[in-house]
C-alpha cells in the first residue's frame, strides 16, 4: 500500500472546507483541515501542497480540483460573483427536476454564523467549528487507508450531528456560484481523481523529486456487468426464486464493489455510490 497514494486521497477529499457553502468570500477559498492530521505531518514540513506547489507530480495531483469542477458544473466560469448564506438561508435547486428549495440550518446555529460569538469572523467561526468535527483518535492516526474511510464516510453524518441537522447538510453546495450540488459528492470524485493521478505506487522520493522520464499516472473508468442476467431472472418459477436470484446477483456485486473499495478507495466505485450501503458494513467485519 503506497502511503502518498492514500495522502493525495484525503488532499482531495478535504481540499475544500466542509463548511465551505457557509463561508463568506474570506473563507470561502481556503482548504479543509488536512494540515491538522498526524497522516499528513509529510506533507506539512515538505510545502507539499497541490494547490500551491510548482512541482511536476503535485501540480498534477491538482488537477483532480479541475476536472471534478468541470464535471460538476463546466459553465461556472462564466459567473463571477458568490452568493453568501444569509439571513434566509440559501436556495438550492434540483440536479434533475430543477425543484427549488430553502436550504438552511436550524436556528440556532443559523443565529450564531450570521452573529459568530466572542466577536469572531464568520471564517474563525466556521473553521473552529470545523475543526472540532475531528475525533483524536482520527487527528493522531498513522494509518492513512483508516483515516481516508473516516472522513469519506463520518465526516458527512459528524456535521450534521455537530449543527444538530437530521440531513438536509448532506445537500451543502460545493460551489454557491451554482449552489445545486453537493460538496460531499464534489470532494468524493476529487479524491477518486487524486489518487488516480498519483498513482497507487507513488513514493515519497516521487513527491520529492518527479523524474521526467517517468510517465504521468491516469484515471480510466472500467465497467463491469453480470450476464446472462435476463435468463437467471427468467428462470425463476416462484416469487421467492425470483428474489434469491435478485439478491444473489446484488450480493455479487457488492462483493466486488468491496474488493475495489478496500484495495482503491470506497470512492473509486462511482456507480452505484457505496455511501451509507447496508451490505458494504458487514463485508467489512
């Protein structure tokens, strides 16, 4: 397991904010608190940061932020102007059917961001209450595969129970230029891009140093299918058969969604999301 392949990972998972959509413009343009984690001390004292650094393998890491945004919403760029939470919270539309609805936290977390106690900004705000959502077991670990899964997997449900939300921040915008999709979802495939682009095998001697004869790690999309499906349905005589085979195939592809995920990353699986899935859990004991 190559320990760069799973620091790109969590760079691009919290290469954003969490609380990003809740920033005004002083904050919004920061990163997420990756620093702060033992797993990425490395990175720390090198200067290895994607955003920042000239170096040929991290600007490439980068590129992750880039294509995942051009994914999500390639006419962002012709819109200049944020549009900040304010007082009646923001307004997100549906990705599909274009429903508008009012997204806003409850209130009295909405009373404190627009009126921050102790005098605070809105950004020392946001980013003390972000960075209270780390558990130190988390913030001190070693092993960067276990922090990866925490934050793709707890740090979504850690919100909302730290702004006593049932759901509805699950919805947070990754971009309020175009607040319709979700930061969660954003900084998933940026992972998934991250490490794609590093590569599994990356060394920190790479980091350091990227040899120009070296070629540049890709991202590929495979897609895998189980056939003869129709005739493993059709055989079915009884309602009971016919939900044995359905299950059967189901638990199949969980099987393998669970060997990729282990190996690359529970966000490498794009379709169908692994997020929250019931059978994903116990694979895992």
């Amino acid at each position: 397991m190559s320990v760069a392949f799973w620091q790109a990972k969590i760079w691009g998972l919290l290469h954003d904010p969490a609380l990003k959509a809740l920033q005004d413009n002083s904050g919004r343009g920061g990163n997420g608190f990756w620093r702060e984690l033992e797993v990425m001390r490395d990175w720390v004292e090198n200067g290895w940061n994607p955003e920042e650094s000239q170096g040929a393998i991290l600007k490439h890491i980068h590129d992750a932020d880039y294509i995942a945004s051009a994914s999500d919403r390639a006419a962002i760029g012709g819109l200049s102007s944020s549009i900040d939470y304010k007082r009646d919270g923001l307004e997100i539309a549906h990705l599909l059917s274009g429903a508008k609805q009012v997204w806003k936290l409850c209130i009295p977390e909405h009373d404190k961001l627009l009126a921050p106690p102790n005098r605070q900004s809105r950004k020392d705000y946001l980013n003390n209450r972000e960075s209270e959502l780390l558990p130190e077991a988390i913030r001190t670990s070693n092993d960067p595969r276990l922090v990866f899964w925490w934050l793709w997997r707890c740090l979504p449900p850690a919100v909302c129970r730290a702004f006593g939300d049932d759901d509805s921040l699950l919805l947070m915008p990754a971009e309020t230029r175009i607040p319709d999709g979700s930061i969660w979802s954003h900084a998933s495939l940026t992972a998934a891009l991250a490490g794609s682009l590093a590569g599994y095998n990356l060394s920190h001697e790479e980091m350091q140093r990227w040899s120009g004869n070296k070629k540049l790690s890709r991202p590929y999309i495979a897609v895998f299918s189980f056939t003869p499906v129709q005739e493993l349905i059709k055989a079915s005589r009884k309602m009971r058969d016919f939900w044995a085979g359905s299950w059967i195939l189901h638990y199949l592809s969980a099987r393998i969604c669970w060997a990729i995920a282990w190996k690359y990353g529970p966000d490498t699986v794009l379709y169908p999301s692994l997020y929250a899935q019931p059978l994903i859990r116990p694979l895992a004991n």
